[in-house]
C-alpha cells in the first residue's frame, strides 16, 4: 500500500533529522515493502558477501556503524580496537560482541599489537567456535607501527585464508592518507576496497530503510 502524503512528509523530516542521506530512494520503493525482496547496498552491496573489506576512511566511524548493522543479522561479533573496553563502550552504540583491547597494559581481554602470530590464532579460534560472525579489527596503522608494514600485511594474507571457509565478514578500516601510496596499493591488492562516501550513503539509505519497516 502507497503511503499518503502525511505520511510521506514524517518519513522524510524523520530522514532529516537523523542526517540521513535518503537521496536516490523513491516513493515507489516504498509501495513494495514487505511484499518483495529489496537489495540495498552498502559499498559492494548489501546483504554483504563473506570476506575481508579495506575501509579507507580517516576515522572509523563507518566502520562502526557498519560492524553494528552487521551485528543486527544474528552475527558473534569480534571487536579488536587500541580503544579501552569502557571507552568503545560509551562512545560507540554495539549490541555484545567480544572485545579485544590491543595495549601492552596486562589484563583480560588485553593483546600485544607486537604478537601477530597470537592475533591471527585468536581469531581463528573465534571463527571456529562460532556460526556467521563479523569482525571489526580497529588498528592496522597500530600494528604497522608495531610490527612494520611487511610483517602486518603477511598477517593481512594469512588472516584473508583464515576467514575464506568461513561465514565471516571482516571489517579493515584504514586511514589512506597515513599510508604511503605503494603500501596502501599492496593492501588493497587482495582486499575489496570501500570508499567511505558510498559507505557513508548507504548506511544511510539502509538506516533509513530499517526505520520505514519499523514505521
């Protein structure tokens, strides 16, 4: 059923508002609702494909945003983030996902940056003790700046072959203009590469979207 026209004006001040980008959504979407498939996307497309994505954006704020919608479709979450535990957790909305804090500080649920072979072998048991999952690893230009960028993109290979048997999605944001451009070209050469503008719009488009079926 077509929304009428007040109806209409809430969903699109209710767009507004939140500081969605809802531009290229028609009303005429709207009309089949619930009654056949939509296909939104997200960069390459969601629903996403199983794999690793390079998030190239100068903070990881998509990437978060990204990791909670991802976190909605019944996926074990596993966050590793040079952010403490209590700071995600105020200033980032997550439903439960594990979460690994790299520091050098000892505790529970602390890494060692320095430690690849550990990392790769932590997530590896994650993968393996759990269905669909999603991982967002907040840090690659810490661990380049612990391990050097050679040994940081040998773990990026073998994390990609640890990942490929699984129903697994992980999340690599990265700030390109930190990155020399031969280096980021050698990450980007075996990872699917998401920019954050067409990030950012569908996210938005596919939180909008949500909101219209909750209406």
């Amino acid at each position: 059923m077509p929304l009428g026209g007040e109806e209409r004006r809430f969903v699109l001040s209710l767009g507004r508002r939140l500081k969605l980008d809802i531009s290229g959504i028609g009303f005429p979407l709207w009309r089949s609702m619930g009654e056949e498939p939509r296909t939104p996307k997200v960069g390459s497309g969601l629903p996403m494909e199983e794999g690793l994505y390079l998030l190239e954006e100068a903070r990881p704020g998509l990437s978060y945003r990204l990791f909670a919608l991802l976190l909605q479709e019944d996926r074990a979450g596993l966050l590793i983030s040079r952010r403490p535990p209590a700071q995600v957790k105020k200033e980032e909305a997550l439903a439960p996902a594990r979460h690994v804090w790299l520091s050098h500080t000892p505790g529970e649920g602390v890494h060692n940056p320095a430690a690849l072979a550990g990392l790769n072998r932590l997530i590896d048991g994650f993968l393996n003790e759990n269905g669909p999952s999603v991982v967002l690893l907040d840090g690659l230009e810490y661990l380049m700046f612990h391990n050097e960028f050679a040994r940081t993109l040998l773990f990026v290979e073998y994390l990609h072959d640890l990942v490929d048997p699984h129903p697994t999605i992980v999340l690599l944001p990265i700030n390109p203009q930190a990155m020399e451009s031969k280096e980021l070209a050698l990450l980007e050469r075996n990872l699917e590469v998401l920019q954050d503008g067409a990030v950012r719009r569908d996210l938005d488009r596919e939180t909008w979207l949500r909101l219209l079926e909750d209406y």
